[in-house]
C-alpha cells in the first residue's frame, strides 16, 4: 500500500501541489470522500476549487487509488497498537 499512496503524492506533485502542502490536499480529500462515499471525480473536483486547490484536478483512477488507501488506513488503524506513519493521516 505504501506503492500506492506513494504514486497517489507523485501524482499530485505533478499537477502543480507543492510537496509541503500534500498533506492538506489529502487531508480536503479524505474529508469529502468521508462526507459523501460515493462522490463523483467531477464534484470532488468542484469542492476541491472551492476550497481553493484549483491546480488539480482528480479523475475517476486518482479517486479510485485514494479511496483503496483509506480504507486501508482505516483497517490499519482499527487493528490493536496500529502503527502511524506520515501517510496514516491521509
């Protein structure tokens, strides 16, 4: 998993998100796919640029890797003594 979610920030520096502010971007991100399981890449899309992050833009595949690496931290976090990593806030 952590190839996955590794390929989810290099995606996202790609499209223009300064690494020190990838963790906001998934912080937004996880907040609205848990508001709204099965949002669509275009809404995500809108509630992203209202939220200010208009240089990205997620499709159905980027919406698909991030909900695989929350439902993963999710199991992980409800296993007894999970251990954190930086990624375990996304």
């Amino acid at each position: 998993m952590k190839i996955l979610k590794q390929l989810l920030i290099d995606h996202l520096q790609r499209q223009g998100i300064a690494p020190d502010h990838v963790s906001s971007f998934l912080k937004a991100l996880r907040s609205l796919i848990q508001t709204n399981p099965g949002i669509e890449p275009a809404i995500v899309n809108q509630k992203l640029c209202q939220l200010g992050w208009d240089e990205v833009s997620i499709d159905y595949h980027f919406l698909q890797m991030a909900l695989a690496c929350l439902e993963d931290d999710f199991k992980n976090n409800e296993a007894p003594n999970a251990e954190q990593n930086i990624n375990s806030s996304f």
